[in-house]
C-alpha cells in the first residue's frame, strides 16, 4: 500500500508537467480562455484526486464517506482517459490516456474497491445475555 501511495503521489507530482511537453511542439497562441481555464482545472481536478488517495489512504479502509468521495476523485481521470485515448488520434496523446486510465483504474482497486474491515483490533465478542432471575 505505500507503494502505491508514493505512486499516486509521483503521479500527482508529474501531472501539471506532462500537457506542457505535449503541447510544446503545437502552437497555442490564440487559444480562447475557456478552453485554457477548462483545461486547468482539469488538471488540478486530475492532480487533487491522486493527491487525495495519496494522503488519505490509510483512513480510506474505515471511512465509507471518504472511500465514496475518493471512488469519485478517481473516476474523474479515469473518464479524461478515455476521452483522451478516444478523441485523438496523435499516439503520444493516447499513449498519455492510457496511463492515466490505467493509473486511476489502478489506485481505485488499491484503495477503494477493496472494502474489507481493518483487521488489526480483534473483533469484540458478543454479549453475554443476562437472566432476569439473577439480577
């Protein structure tokens, strides 16, 4: 597990680096804002999901709110990769989806499918019920 979250966070770390490289061979003067602001709030919405299950990881098991909003976080690149890998036809585009599925897919079934109970506490037993004639 803290593999993966070291995972999610060098992912976290290399996701506002990669659309520069991407795009600095394609001239971007002219873009309209829109399309710009769209673009970097995806990225920041893509990096806030890996940053969260990196650092709420070990609370996620427990919580059910938090395995929800980060089962959420986590579709988000998951849907981006898809457009990506769907959308355009430049290889290093899609190759750039691909991962970005497979890392969402990944850190989903690492964190938030696998539902299971924290097993470190032994369970309490049941209580004892008591007879009214006794007391």
């Amino acid at each position: 597990m803290t593999l993966l979250r070291l995972l999610s966070f060098l992912i976290c770390l290399c996701i506002p680096l990669l659309p520069p490289l991407l795009l600095a061979a394609d001239s971007t003067r002219g873009l309209p804002g829109r399309s710009v602001l769209g673009g970097v709030l995806g990225t920041s919405l893509v990096c806030a999901a890996f940053l969260y299950v990196a650092v709420l990881a070990p609370r996620m098991r427990r919580a059910l709110v938090l395995r929800l909003l980060g089962g959420v976080l986590l579709l988000v690149p998951a849907v981006i990769g898809v457009v990506m890998m769907c959308s355009h036809g430049t290889p290093a585009v899609m190759l750039v989806g691909a991962l970005l599925f497979a890392a969402a897919i990944l850190m989903f079934s690492g964190f938030v499918f696998p539902a299971a109970p924290d097993r470190r506490q032994r369970p309490m037993r049941r209580r004892e019920r008591q007879e009214p004639a006794l007391s």
